[in-house]
C-alpha cells in the first residue's frame, strides 16, 4: 500500500468511529434539553454501542460478498444522514432511535481495515493494519475533546453538526480515491450469514481473540462513561477541562503501531500477557492513591488507554492470518464482541457511580482485565483451523 492510502484509510478511520462517542461526555447537556431522565440518558452510549454491533454482525459480513467500495460508500451517506438528523432532534425516543442508527451505520470504519489487510503485504500487514488503528483510536480519544469544546462554546447540536460536515468530506474522499475490490466469494446473504458460527465454532483463536478483546473494552467503556462525571461532580471540573482531560487518553494511540511491529516481529505472546496485566494494573493509581486525585485518574486513563489498543490491534493481525476470504466476516465476529463488552461497560457505568461511587467504577473496571488474564494464561495455545494462503 502507498503511504498516501495508508494515511487516508487512518484519517477515514478516525473520523468515522469518532461517531460513536461524540455524545459521551455531552450526556449532561442531551438530557435536560431533551427532557431525559438521568436513566434515560445513559442509554444514548449503549444504544450507540449495541447499534454498531448490530452493523458488525449484520453488514460487514458484506464485505467478503459485494464490491467493498460501493457499500463502504452507502454506510457512509446513511452515516452523515443520521448525524445530520441527531442535530435537529427534538424527541427524546427518536433521539435514543437515531443513536441506534448512526452506531449502525459508523461500521464503516470496519469495512476499511479488512480492506487495507487485503491490500498490504503479508510480512507488514501488521504494521499497516496498526498505523491506520492509530487513526482509528485517535478518532475515538479525541472525539471526546472535540465534543466537550464545541459543546461548550456552540451547544450541543453543533457536535452531531459537525460530525456530519466531517463524513462529508471523507466520503467525498473515499469515493475519489478508495480502490475497487469485488470479492469471489458467491454465497447468499443468508448463507454468509450463517457461516458465522462455523467460523466462531472452528477457530478457536477466534473466540480467545475476541473474549479478551471483548472484556478489555468493556472496562475501556465504563472508565470513559464515568469518568466525565466524577471530573464534573466530585472535582468541578468544566467541559472545556473535561475535554482537556480527555486529550491524555490520545497517548494510547501510540501503542497501535508498536503492537503491530510486535505481532510481525513473532512476540504476540508475550505482548498480550503484557497488555492485559497493564489493563488491570492501570486502574491502581484511581483506585489505591486516592490523595493523587485528577492525576491518578489521568495516569489510568493513559494505562488502560495503551493496554487496550495495543491487545485490539494484537488480536486483529492473528485473526486476519485465519482466513485472507473471511477477513470481513471475522472482523465483523470479532469487533461485535468488541462492541458488545464496550455497551456492557457504558450500561453499568453510572450505576455503579451512583451506588458505590468511583471506589466500585474502579473495582469492576479492574475485574473485566482481569478475567481475560486469567483465562489468557490458562488457555491451551490453539492451532489454526483455517490457514491463509496469500
């Protein structure tokens, strides 16, 4: 791949996953202008987040089926159509319906990367596929500043506003630039469909990839859904400082491109046993330092932030090494585990803060690393059912 795709697929991949979070740390201002119980309110995220897995299981498996460009650029428009119709919404149901809708149709960004693992070569796929998760993961940290300062200054509305100018111009860009991939494979949409669970129930690094993967952003999601409102509530910070707290997560980025080199280098091992104890240890300096403050939970942030982009990226270069035919429908299994464990977070995020206060959003914050260590460390090492040939 030229750099210069490299570079657009990154930039093209931040900015649509950046739809995802435009509302977290905006929820305050949505919900009373709305009318939305606080309840109520915590589901705009979740929604979000089960929208987009819905478009992981149900349209990405497309992508080993129709030409990819074509349904990257529909998922696209409907994307900007969705955004566009969030700014103006008065309705607190259609609003929570429209949060669904532009979950589902931000799954774009997951047509991209299968695509770019298709295009580069086998001995630097891994580093390619991590250079453009470094765009992928600085969408996703920096949506959150961008929404907490236009918020700010604009109001609330204007974030689903320029969320929609941005997929503009990224799906103007990707219909100029974007090369043609028509895939061989000839099965209906429903037997692709049900080729499923044959590929969840054959490769078991599959399941492991996408159990750790899974665990790992739940707690990624629950620390990033409640951590705006202990800045707010308990340190009185402003959405122009919550927004500037949110920068520091923008570090975890680096770790995209490291993972990769690793994973082509051989160390995928040793590097996921790494990025799951960082997980957990990375809530110690919220949780055991107290007197640290807005610094303890800058330093998790930072922590958890590194360990779960680099495991996300670790797991994606082994499950595209399965199949170079199934590379969509293995993404599409593996990050709607992702997204699913990232809803599960953001649903119990505020009530757990509400009952036990940051103490409990830092104890299951931990646990969910946790769990995927211990089930990494006493997991048989399984062989590849399927091996690529490309």
């Amino acid at each position: 791949m030229a750099r210069s795709l490299i570079l657009l697929f990154a930039f093209s991949c931040g900015a649509i996953a950046a739809n995802l979070y435009y509302a977290q740390p905006i929820i305050s201002l949505i919900a009373p202008d709305l009318h939305m119980s606080e309840g109520t309110a915590s589901l705009i995220v979740s929604l979000t987040q089960i929208g987009y897995a819905a478009g992981l299981f149900f349209l990405v498996p497309l992508g080993d089926l129709v030409e990819n460009k074509q349904l990257m650029i529909i998922s696209a428009v409907l994307s900007i159509a969705s955004l566009a119709a969030a700014a103006t919404m008065d309705e607190p149901g259609l609003f929570l319906g429209i949060s669904l809708l532009i979950g589902f149709t931000s799954v774009a960004v997951q047509l991209l990367i299968p695509l770019a693992a298709h295009f580069a070569a086998a001995e630097t796929r891994g580093r390619v596929v991590g250079t453009i998760m470094s765009g992928l993961v600085l969408g996703i940290l920096l949506s959150r500043p961008i929404s907490s300062f236009i918020a700010g200054h604009f109001g609330w509305r204007a974030v689903f506003g320029f969320g929609a100018v941005v997929m503009t111009i990224v799906t103007a860009l990707l219909a100029l630039t974007l090369p043609n991939r028509r895939p061989s494979h000839s099965a209906s949409y429903l037997e692709l469909i049900r080729s499923l669970e044959h590929l969840v129930t054959t490769l078991p690094v599959l399941r492991q990839r996408s159990l750790y993967q899974g665990l790992l952003f739940g707690s990624f999601s629950l620390f990033w859904t409640a951590v705006p409102i202990e800045l707010t509530n308990h340190y009185h910070l402003s959405q122009t400082a919550v927004a500037v707290f949110s920068l520091v997560g923008a570090m975890g980025a680096t770790s995209a491109p490291l993972a990769g080199r690793l994973a082509d280098a051989g160390h995928t091992h040793r590097a996921t046993a790494f990025a799951l104890a960082l997980a957990a240890i990375g809530y110690l300096p919220a949780m055991l330092v107290p007197g640290l403050g807005v610094f303890g939970l800058v330093g998790t942030g930072l922590l958890l932030d590194f360990a779960v982009q680099m495991n996300l990226v670790l797991g994606q270069r082994e499950i595209y090494q399965l199949d170079q035919n199934s590379r969509n429908r293995l993404n599409s299994i593996y990050m709607t585990s992702v997204f699913v464990g990232g809803a599960v977070g953001s649903a119990i995020a505020s009530m757990l803060y509400k009952h036990g206060g940051w103490t409990w959003v830092a104890v299951a914050g931990m646990l969910f690393p946790l769990l995927a260590l211990g089930r990494f460390l006493f997991a048989e090492k399984p062989a590849q059912s399927i091996i690529s040939h490309d």
